[in-house]
C-alpha cells in the first residue's frame, strides 16, 4: 500500500510522519484491497483559527475504484482520525458487501406436483 501525502503548513514534516503512521495503522486490516492513499491537509482560513483545518483522504482501492473522505476539525489530529474512521467503516461495508454477493447462490426452484 502506497500512502501519499500533500500539505502546505509548516509543520508539516511531523504532522508527515503522524499521518503516516495513522494511515497505515487504521488501514493495516484492509491493506491488501488498499492500492494507494492519499492524505491532503489545508488550512481553509490561515491563522486566524477555528475549525478550519481541511483532511481530504482519497484511497483507491482494487475492485471499489475510488473512495474520497472530506473532514473539518480545529486540528490536524482529529481531521485525520475523522477522516480515517469514516474510511474504515466505508471499506469495511463494501468489502462485507462484494463477500455477500460472491456467496449468494441459486437456490433450486421447488417442484410443483
């Protein structure tokens, strides 16, 4: 699983190494449908503070195609974790989802006398 990550901020090479190190771990059960995630931060409004920092987490997956989860928090920590938990859960669902399909079978009509 390749994990991309794209910021702006100035403190972004720990903020680097924390999203890392989240990504892999939240997505350490599903790696192997997981080709690539990408974790973007902005700040939407600059210094002035608030709950204004942007997590997009894009994750492209082999048979789903691609999943893009959106989070705004007052940090960088709980964007991602938001962010992150909201992925799991969608990945989760649709893995659970494409295993029930592959095991539904036709059951043989019953026979009318």
């Amino acid at each position: 699983m390749q994990v991309i990550f794209k910021s702006r901020q100035s403190d972004s090479a720990a903020l680097r190494e924390e999203s890392l190190q989240r990504v892999r771990f939240a997505l350490r059960r599903i790696k192997t449908v997981v080709l690539r995630a990408q974790v973007m931060f902005t700040d939407i409004n600059g210094p002035r503070g608030g709950v204004d920092k942007h997590c997009l987490l894009a994750v492209k997956t082999d048979k789903s195609g691609s999943v893009v989860i959106s989070s705004l928090a007052s940090n960088w920590r709980s964007a991602l974790d938001q962010s992150l938990e909201r992925m799991v859960r969608n990945l989760n669902r649709t893995i659970h989802r494409q295993q029930r399909k592959g095991r539904r079978q036709a059951r043989p009509a019953m026979e009318v006398q």
